[in-house]
C-alpha cells in the first residue's frame, strides 16, 4: 500500500505558498465568535488532525495535482483551458472538496460555502497570485476553505456548539 | 401516486412567512454583482422552475412538518427539543437542503453555506420570529436559502458564468 | 444541551425490531470476501462505534420519528401517505442516511446502494413487515443499510484496504 | 467560454473502450424490472439527455484525463500509483461521480451502488482490461456506473416510478 503522511501533504502546501499558519488563522476567526478565548495553537491542532485523514490527504494530492498539470499546461483541451481559467460553471473542484467538509459533518457545508464566497486571508491572496504570477489554483483555494471549514467543524464537535 | 403541486408549495411557504418576492430578493442581491441588470421577475421565475422540481417539493414538505411538529410538541424527546431550539449540532437540516443545492450542480454548495452564515433578508427574520414569536425555523431557514441558492445556480447556468 | 446516548439508539431500533446482531450479520457478509476470519463480535464493535457518533444517531432519531408519525397517521397529507406508501420518487430518506454514510468516506456509498437494492437478511425483512403488519418502514431500511455500510467502511479503513 | 460538447464526450468514451450501446443495456436490464417493454432506443435517448449535462461533462473529462495520466506514467507519486493500482481506500473517483449521480435526485444513489459493486457489462469487462492490458480505468468504471445511474433515475422520475 501507498502510505500518504501528513508531512508529505503540509509540504506539499507549503510548495503551493500555503503555511498551516494561513489556515490556523482563518479557523480561530471563523471560531471566535463562539469561544472568545481560542488559540491558535488549538486551531493549529484540530488541523492536523484534519490533514491526518486518508480521504482528506487524498483529496488534496489529486486537486494540486491537478493545478499543477493545468499549470504547466500538461492536460488535455479543453479541460487544460477550463482549469487554468477558473471557469465559474466547472464545479469539480466543490464536488472534490466534499469529500473534507464531509467528514466531520454537515455543519461543515456551511463554513465551506462563506470562505468560498468571501476568501479571507490566504485564500484571497491565493487567488491574487492566479492573476499576478501565472499560478493556477482553481483547486486549492477550494481545498483550503475546505481544510478550515473542517477544522472549525470539528472544534464544534468538540465543544458541544 | 400523491401528486404535489407547485400550488401547494407556495401555500405552504406562505402559511410559514414565506413570500416567493422575498426569496427572489436574496437571489437577486446574489447575481446582481454578475449581471448588473437583472430583474426580480427573473428571479421570481427560476424560483419557480425550483420549486416545480419532485426533489424539492419533497424536501420542503418534510422540512416545514418536522418544524410544524417540533412547535406543536409532537415530537418525541429528545428530537423533539434538538430541533425546536435548533441545536447547533444537529446537521440533518443542512443535510435535507441538499437534495435541493445538487440539483443545480455543486455550484450551488457555495451560494448555500455563503446564505446560512450571514442569513440576509427573510432568512435573518425567520430567524428573529424563533425568538419572539414561539415558531421553529430549524428547516424553513435552510429550506429558504437552498431555494435561493439553486436558483442563483440556475441562472448561472443559463447565462454561462 | 440535549445528550442522546447510544443506548437510547439502540433501543429504539431494538422497539423497531432491529438488533444489532441483524446488522453485524449483514456487515459480516460484506466485508467477509475480504477477510476470511471476520468475527460477528467485530462487527458488533464497528456497529457500536457508528453508533457512537453525533451524526449518525441524529439521523436515526429523525427518520424513525417519520416512519411512526406516518404509521400513525399524524403526519400532514400529502405527505403521509408518501412516506407511509415509500413512493419511489420520495428520496428524502436516502438523501437523510447520507449523513450516516458519508462519515467513514466515500466507499461507504458503494455498500450503501448494494445493500438498498439488493436488501439482504434484516433490510429485506422490514419490507415484509411493511406488507404484513402495516409498519412503516421507509426510513428504517436505509437507516439499517446506511449503519451497516458504515461499519464496513470503517472496517475497510482500519484495515487498509 | 470553453464550450465542450456531447459529441467530444462521446468520442472520448468510445476512445476508452465504451460505446453508449453497451451503457444501455446497463439501463435496460436495471429498468427492465419495472418497465417491461422498455426499449434499447429509450435508453440511450436518456443516456444522450445525461451527457449533454455540462456538470456530467465536466466530470467525465476529469475523471478520464487522470486515469490516462496515470497509464502514461504522468503523474506525481504516490498519487500516480494509487490511482494506477486502484487502491480500495481511493475514494476520490467515487465523490467525482456524485456530481453526476445528484443531477437526478438522490434516487440514483442506490442504482450506482449497486451496479459499482456487482460490475454488469461493460463496468467488468474495462476492469478485466485493466489486468491484461496495463490499462487504468480507475475513473472509467465510476464514470460509466454513475451515468447508468443517472440514465435510470431519469427515466424513473419521466415515468413517476
């Protein structure tokens, strides 16, 4: 069997330009309003066990990949031109990223779909680079808000709220 | 077979403080940043393309019963207290709009979650009516905001972006 | 907060007339072309830890509510007639055990629908019982077969394969 | 906009080994049961209806494009091999496929789970190419269950049963 660490994917997202940190971040905000006290350690924790599941390691090894062959303009057309733009109406990468909001829940969809739409910290910054350096991250941003909505979820598990 | 009508839908929705003008509001403010020139009659009318689908007529009556009953005290316990104070921890509502966010496609997913969280127009007052008013929006609440995210997703569709 | 406990759920299946045994038998069979040397009581113990999680006995709570307000006849029309009848296009009951299945991952969808339609041991029995003794089932069945994929996921997961 | 068409879509299956008259006589001996005469013409119609979907092309030219990356030998490790061996904890082809299992209602949950497990047809035979002639169909035979899936739950919903 293919044993997927954890390090290998946080390396993998610091390749990407993304430090768990980023996502600490965005998860201690979207928690605050509910436990005023939250640190970013804990929120740095809950991640990592995030980032520890296989569906969830499998999930972002196939999205990067994916920005990554679109990229270097290795995929076929028209499906290269598709990602690499971003097309508003190719929703495959919110149907990859189910398969992380999922697995703590269904108030999980909820965090998901407002990161998404508002991209706060890092992955407004993510989607900048699209436009400034040639970066493709039509999966990543998805993949990031996913990782955060999933860690916030499992917080709320946690704490009974 | 027990046909349901459209007819019957939007009585129901009425019945619960529901006005279709008051959902073709939230979709109109969702698109509006995308086609600056939308009308409400257009959005009045992909409502009711959603609301004459099997999947959602289905999933309301369900929803809008189990907030029905959770108000009357017919519920067994302890569901019947998890829904009438909408427990934060009880995913099954967000779980039941889902069969109306897929139908569209997972686009919808995004408007969905971005709706729940800031809860605009009719949905914050829905809301609001919980706290004064003795009724239970645990469903209706969701239910409102799949119907205007599937919408907004259906005029995506149609207009390409 | 209102604590549902695993006990709870398990006697509310057992008043359904669902043991756990029926479900262990049904997960044994799945997972057995796997390993020879399964165990009934390993299965029991996979069951036990489905059952354990919020999501799951949320969803429990909720569909069999419906099954006997529709057997005793205090659910709204049209609505209680389709579920008391398990109409063919009602699929709210298959789109509310997705919060059981989706839990362990995405390969619990594969065992799910194998079992919904192939309906073996316990699952088919309800079915009888529905005809017979004027039960109402709809819900029940896909609960049963949602548990039993899961734990075969779970099972698959802890295994590696 | 990047306009992809049926016709592009068929060409692709066909290139990978399935023609649609294979996928429809998947369709007919799943509705056959309920529709006595039903014809192989109908079936396929319906299967036309499901690939001109631009959510179901999406995914098809996705799920397509990875396994021939990964027969080329294009993709990163450890991703290229686990999706080359099909490893059973790869979940990822099964989530891609709900986007095209959702388009008609949940119903079709059931009908993909059954035919990914039982493999009739077609779905066996790409799975045995897959042995003997070092091809990957790891996405191909979810792709082909899920539009079967989808063909079914169409006609099902056309015919009210």
């Amino acid at each position: 069997m293919h044993e997927v660490s954890s390090d290998l994917i946080i390396d993998l997202l610091r390749q990407r330009g993304v430090k768990l940190i980023d996502i600490a971040d965005i998860v201690k905000n979207l928690q605050q309003q509910y436990y005023e006290d939250i640190s970013i350690e804990y929120c740095l924790d809950n991640i990592l066990k995030v980032l520890n599941k296989r569906e969830v390691q499998h999930a972002i090894l196939t999205g990067i990949e994916l920005d990554i062959l679109a990229e270097q303009g290795k995929l076929s057309q028209p499906l290269g031109n598709i990602i690499l733009r971003d097309e508003p109406l190719y929703g495959i990468d919110e149907i990859l990223v189910m398969s992380i909001v999922n697995v703590y829940g269904s108030i999980g969809f909820t965090n998901y779909g407002y990161l998404d739409k508002l991209k706060p910290g890092i992955i407004g910054q993510l989607d900048q680079h699209t436009t400034d350096k040639h970066r493709c991250h039509t999966f990543l941003d998805d993949l990031i808000g996913a990782i955060a909505a999933a860690a916030a979820s499992r917080i709320a598990h946690r704490h009974g709220k």
